[in-house]
C-alpha cells in the first residue's frame, strides 16, 4: 500500500494564477496559504515579487506547472474577502482585451478604477449588528454555556429598541468573530454603514410619481418588462422621437427591475450635460434612499470610491454615467440601458479604445441582464443588427408632451450675396433671426458644427467638394506636397485651380474655429450677452456647468458651440437655433460623417422650442439637397437610414464590415514614417485576402504634441482576426522608445 501511495504523484494543490498589476500583464502561480481560502477568480491580492510586493488580480485557481509547484511563494493577502470583480465582469474584460488588442490590465483598471484600487480613500465606515431571529428560551441556553459571549451579544440587541447595535457598543473589534458566528448561525447581521460623500451634494430631490404611459409607452415598456423577467432575450433598440417619453419608459422600467430585486445600469453620453436625467432617476427613487448613484468623469476620488462601494455592496440598485460606469460592480444585474446610444462619446478615444454601447450588449449577454439601446436617431449599426434579426426594434413615434416640432428652415449659402462683414459665417436670414430674438428677450442657440482637423475643398458658389472616386469621401489637402489625398484608400488628386463643376475662381479651403465666429458675433451684436463653449473653454472645472447654469438662469442671450452642447438642448427660454455650417461635418474623411449630421440636425430640430413657444431652427449650408440635411429637415429618420445603409453597403464600409486604424507616433518624421512603411509590408504579407489595408500616410492631422502622425485603414469582414495579426506584427515589430503604434479597432475618428 504503501508504495502504491508513494507511485502516485501527489496531487498539486490550486494555485492562484495572478495578473500582476502594471507589469505588462505577466502572470505568475502562487501558494494559497491556510486562512485564505476565500480566494478565487476575481479577488484582488498582494503578493511577494522579487524580494518587495504588489498587488494584482487573481484570473484563475488552477494546478500550477509541477516543475515549481512545490516553489511557489504564497500570497501575502487577500484584500477583500468578497471577490473585487465579479466573474461576469471578468470574462468581460478577457473577451474586450482580445478584441481590441490591448493587455487584460487595463481592462482591469477600468473596472477596478484607481481610488479603490488604492485602497487609500478608506471610507469611515462602522459595523451595525441587526438582530433576524430570537432564539427559543432552550437554544439560549445552551448557547449561554457553549459560548457565553454570542449569548450576551444577543441579549444586548433583543434589549435594544430598535434590535440594533453599532459593533463598538458590544466590545467592538473583539465582538466581530462571535458576531460573526452569530450571523453564520442565522441569528443577526452586520450591515456596514458608511459615511458617504455623495457626488450629487447630498441634493434633496423632490419625489415624483410616474405618469400615466399612454399606448407607444406601455407596449415598449410591456416589452422591456417582459425581457427583464425573461432573464435571456435579444437587445432591444428603443427608437423614439425626442420627446416621446422614452426617459419615462426607462424609469418605470428600472422600477420594475428593482422590485424584481435585479439592479440597473444606465448609461448616457456626458452626465455634466444631461443633468436632467441624473435629478430625474434620484427624483422617481427618493423614496428608497441610496439607491442611484451617480459615477461621472468630475468626481472626486473619494466620492468615486464611495459610489463604488456603495454599488459593489449593493446598498446602491441603479447606476448612472458616462461610458466608464458600464464597469460598475452592480449586482444581478438585470437592466442595462444605453441612453443617446448613437452618441460619438460611447466610444473611447484612449487606450482601451473600446464601445461602451458595444460592450453594454456583451456585458447584458454575460450577466443574463436585458439591454435597451434608446436614440430618435440610432446608428446604423443597431439599425442593421435589428435587420438581421439580432435586436428587437420597439418604437415611439410621437410626442408624448404633445408639443409641435419646430420651423425647420435649410437655408442655401451659395446665394447668399457676400458680405465682407460676415465673413460667410452669418446669412441676412439668421442675422435678422437673431436680432428678433434679442428684442424679444428670448435665447439663441448657435452650432458649430466642427469636426476633426481635416482642411477640404469646398465652392462657395455651387458647394461643390473634392471626392474620392473609389470612397465618395471628401478628400483631404495636404500642404507638402500640395495634393488632395483619400485617408481610406490613398487615392491622390490634384487641386483644381477652379471649381469643376461652375467654373468659379472662389474654391477654397474651409474652416474656421468657434472663436472666430465668436469675434464676428460679437461685432454684429454688441449688445448681446453671449458665452461660447468649445474644447478650449471647457478645461476649468465646472467651466461648463457655470455657462450652462448662467444661459438656463437667461443671464446670457446667446450660446455658441460645437456639437457638445447639442446633447443638453433643454432650455425651455430657447426660441432660435442656428447651425452655422451644416457641411463642415460632411465634408471630412470619415465614413460615419453623413450619419452623424443627420444625428446633430435631428437632435437640434427635435429640441428647439422646448417651453411654451414655439421653436424655429435654421440650418446654414453649401450643399442644401445632401440626403442628410434633407431627411433631418423631413425628420425622417427611416428614410436617412434606408438610404445611407446601401450606400455604406455599396462602399463596404461600416457596418458592413469592421474598420480599423494604424496610427504610428514619433517626434522624429522619418522614424514614424519608416515604422509605419515597415509595418504595412508586413501586414500586407500577414493578414488574409479578405482583409483590406491601405497604404501609409500622414494623418489628417499631420502633428500633434510634438509628434508626426502617420496612419493606415483596414477593413475586414470580422474584427477578431485583424486585430490578431495586427497586434502580433506590432509586437514582432519592437518599435524604439521614439515610436507609439496605435491599433484602435472599430474605429470612429479618422483623424
Ligand atoms: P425623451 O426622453 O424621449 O426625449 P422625455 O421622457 O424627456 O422624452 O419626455 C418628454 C416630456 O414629455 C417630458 O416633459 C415628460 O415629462 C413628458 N412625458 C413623458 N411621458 C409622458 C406621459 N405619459 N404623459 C404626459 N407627459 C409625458
Ligand atoms: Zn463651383
Ligand atoms: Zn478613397
């Protein structure tokens, strides 16, 4: 027997497989010592590393390599006793690190994020006993003798009015272990209280009562409710003109999620600028305190840390943020939606370069939860996934507050007689506009609507601009070497010295900044109060929130910016919103330009005209009958998408296909252009027939911080094996120090 025994290896014991933290995801197996066996897939530990520790993330409890397993060092602590991420989420951040090729790690960040990884922020928390159950005269008594100190802790509490007591009211730390047995055993619970820094300013909300949903509300949210409690359904695409009630839908759904005893994550574009939302969710819930919390970008790390744990230990059912809160450790999750689910700002524009709409559908596929992606306006994506059959489309066509759309006018600018003063920025229509509601006391909104860098071509006399004859993209000018080039297939073109199509000597370089037309108004309207907002301005915190707050309170006449303030069009005193250049979005390199103009002019015409009067939008543009501009004047949402999905199919471009881009950095011009020379060819060797890449040139936006831009497009049937190759050929590559290669898959900027 004995030497039977001795044959047979011993068994290894489970090792943790460690995803060390900051070291280019390395994983290394260690020893679980006695005491920790609450380890497991998801906690975060501390371990020993070359003579000094760190922590890291435990991926897997697996037989480690025999070679060294009776080496292994052990762990040095197991931070919370309770696994930090939850298996779902994990899962989540293996699948969206292969998918866009980046290491596991900063997936992990994402989820765990700096504050409480940290550990620095420590809440003020202390421990409170509830009492669930009185044992029988007999049970106590034998409790009494076995173990007198859980007896006393009992007696204490059922004394107590209320059957409660903070943990230092009954011997404090040394009362945790009998409590403890105590809670094992059924009798009482520890409930941890904290002192909580609340990023909505402990605000009071006034609570409300949901309305009476009328018929296109209650069969979209029969719908939701439906799939909630079916637990494994097919995402829903909630198309819903703006105003339609589509918030109230989502508060009464969530209602229904949270008595289902599932929690409900939200997602919108910018919570800073959609601030009704945010007071909408706190309003309908004040009723159970604590329930909403908020995640946004402006926070503290001590109200991060807050609102995370506040989640993690599900005292917190609902979660509201921008594209970071999709990591929010909400438990059963049961109800994901994703607000303005077209938005640009799901996508993230640093590395992860990853979807937040995207992976709120595969979050919602892992955790079992139902997914409401919500817009008047949805991508084209989710339009075209809901033509395959792989969402569910409900649908909301009227306005739910009964309210007119405004007046949209598409005012022609190659007619526009032209007037030195305005610099082609302000026609006589729009000027005289807003004169009227000055004298009126009423609000102006004025977009810009500026994306990108990218200089094109443009006739002011018949708005004709230099397209790609392969891409029917605008083409970009590049000053060296005095050529139009196509950032998608490379194609060059000469710069014609007069238009083509009308002959005139006018054709001209476009673009200009906010602040340019900010000097302009200023000079038209000397008299109004006016604030502008862009990029530039929104860098002093809360610079943003003041403006928005000063043109709400009506202490200024009028607001100009670019797109950003478009989402948050909820000022009831606006009468007049004006889009300067409806073309300048059109006309930039970008597959998804088209798309996102119909986006900008439908929001705004749905918006203008909120309060008791009556809205007038007017839409300044070269190229009047672009299908886009004429579907949002129509507010003809299928239309646009009809038209558009065969034109993106005709093109193959997305969604019918994955598009991706190469970016190589370097301070020195002739390094990024030989690294990015160098990976081309071998990519071009690598990757399969089916997958596209053009050749390498200068970005759109040739230098930024100091650093030359160079750039490929590829475009594949399936992302997964692009971003393989591509991610291996960088690797083999080993680019110096002096080289950044970016691989952003699925792409959405082109500059
Ligand atoms: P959306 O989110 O689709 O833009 P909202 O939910 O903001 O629309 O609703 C627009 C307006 O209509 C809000 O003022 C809201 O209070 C109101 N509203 C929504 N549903 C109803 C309803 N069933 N009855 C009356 N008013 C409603
Ligand atoms: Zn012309
Ligand atoms: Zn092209």
């Amino acid at each position: 027997m004995q030497e039977l025994f001795a044959e047979n290896p011993v068994p290894a014991a489970l090792a943790a497989r460690v995803l060390l933290d900051g070291m280019n995801d390395m994983v290394l197996d260690y020893a679980i010592p006695a005491g920790m066996e609450g380890v497991q897939r998801g906690s975060r530990v501390e371990v020993p590393l070359r003579g000094r520790h760190t922590t890291g993330t435990v991926l897997a409890l697996a037989a480690p390599d025999e070679r060294w397993a009776n080496h292994l060092k052990p762990l040095r602590r197991l931070i919370s006793e309770e696994p930090t991420i939850s298996a779902s989420l994990l899962d989540m951040a293996e699948w969206a690190a292969r998918y866009y090729a980046v290491p596991v790690e900063q997936l992990i960040r994402c989820i765990v994020p700096e504050p409480v990884r940290q550990e620095r922020h420590n809440e003020k928390t202390c421990k409170i006993l509830v009492l669930q159950d009185w044992p029988d005269a007999d049970t106590l008594n034998k409790l009494n003798s076995r173990a007198p100190r859980q007896a006393a802790i009992l007696r204490y509490l059922h004394a107590s009015p209320d059957k409660k007591a903070l943990l230092s009211d009954v011997g404090g730390s040394p009362a945790l272990t009998p409590a403890r047995a105590l809670q094992k055993q059924g009798w009482l619970r520890i409930e941890e209280e904290a002192q909580h820094r609340d990023p909505a300013g402990n605000e009071q909300f006034a609570p409300s009562t949901p309305l009476e949903l009328n018929e296109e509300q209650q069969l979209a949210l029969q719908e939701i409710i439906q799939a909630v409690d079916e637990t494994a359904t097919r995402p829903l695409l909630l198309q819903g003109v703006t105003g339609s009630g589509k918030t109230e839908v989502y508060l009464q759904a969530a209602r229904h999620a949270l008595e289902c005893g599932k929690g409900v994550l939200i997602l919108v574009p910018e919570i800073s600028l959609t601030p009704q939302t945010m007071a909408r969710f706190k309003s309908r819930f004040a009723d159970i305190p604590g329930a909403v919390a908020i995640l946004h970008s402006a926070m503290s790390d001590g109200e991060r840390f807050d609102e995370w744990h506040a989640i993690h230990r599900g005292k917190a059912r609902i979660a509201i943020g921008p594209r970071s809160a999709l990591f929010a450790p909400i438990r059963h999750l049961g109800l994901i939606i994703v607000d303005e689910e077209h938005d640009a700002s799901y996508k993230q524009e640093t590395s992860p370069r990853y979807h937040g709409r995207d992976l709120a559908v595969l979050r919602a596929h892992l955790e079992g939860a139902t997914v409401v992606l919500g817009s008047a306006t949805p991508s084209l994506e989710s339009l075209h996934n809901v033509r395959l059959g792989k969402y569910k489309l409900l649908r909301m066509d009227k306005r739910a507050d009964g309210q007119r759309l405004p007046l949209t006018r598409v005012l022609d600018m190659r007619t526009e007689p032209k007037d030195k003063r305005y610099l082609g920025i302000l026609s006589e229509r729009l000027r005289m506009a807003i004169e009227e509601r000055l004298g009126k006391g009423e609000q102006t909104i004025l977009l810009l609507n500026r994306r990108g860098f990218a200089r094109a071509l443009q006739c002011p006399d018949c708005g004709y601009s230099a397209q790609c004859e392969h891409c029917a993209l605008p083409m970009t000018y590049h000053a060296t070497e005095n050529r139009l080039v196509c950032h998608i297939c490379g194609f060059r073109a000469v710069v014609p010295g007069c238009c083509p199509e009308c002959r005139s000597k006018g054709i001209l370089l476009e673009g200009y900044g906010t602040q340019k037309v900010e000097a302009v108004l200023r000079r038209c309207f000397p008299q109004a109060r006016l604030h502008r907002v862009d990029a530039d301005v929104t860098i002093r915190k809360n610079a943003l929130r003041d403006i928005l707050d000063d043109f709400r309170a009506h202490r200024t006449d009028i607001l100009l910016g670019t797109q950003m303030i478009s989402k948050g069009l909820d000022f009831p005193g606006v009468t007049l919103v004006g889009v300067l250049n409806a073309d300048l979005g059109l006309n930039i390199p970008d597959p998804r330009a088209a798309e996102r103009t119909f986006q900008l002019l439908t929001q705004v015409a749905g918006r203008a005209g909120r309060g008791d009067l009556d809205g007038e939008v007017i839409i300044q543009t070269y190229s009047p009958q672009a299908d886009c501009i004429q579907y949002a004047r129509r507010h003809d949402t299928d239309g646009f998408a009809e038209t558009e999905l065969a034109l993106r199919q005709q093109m193959n471009f997305p969604p019918f296909c994955h598009m991706a881009v190469l970016t190589v950095r370097s301070p020195q011009e002739e390094l990024a252009r030989l690294a990015a020379e160098t990976l081309y060819s071998r990519l071009l060797a690598a990757l399969p027939p089916n997958i596209q890449i053009s050749t390498p040139l200068p970005a759109p936006l040739p230098k930024a911080h100091g650093q030359f831009r160079y750039q490929c497009t590829l475009k594949s049937p399936t992302a997964r094996t692009m971003a393989d190759v591509c991610a291996r050929e960088i690797k083999a590559l080993a680019a110096g120090d002096d080289v950044t290669i970016v691989l952003d898959i699925d792409a959405y900027s082109f500059v």
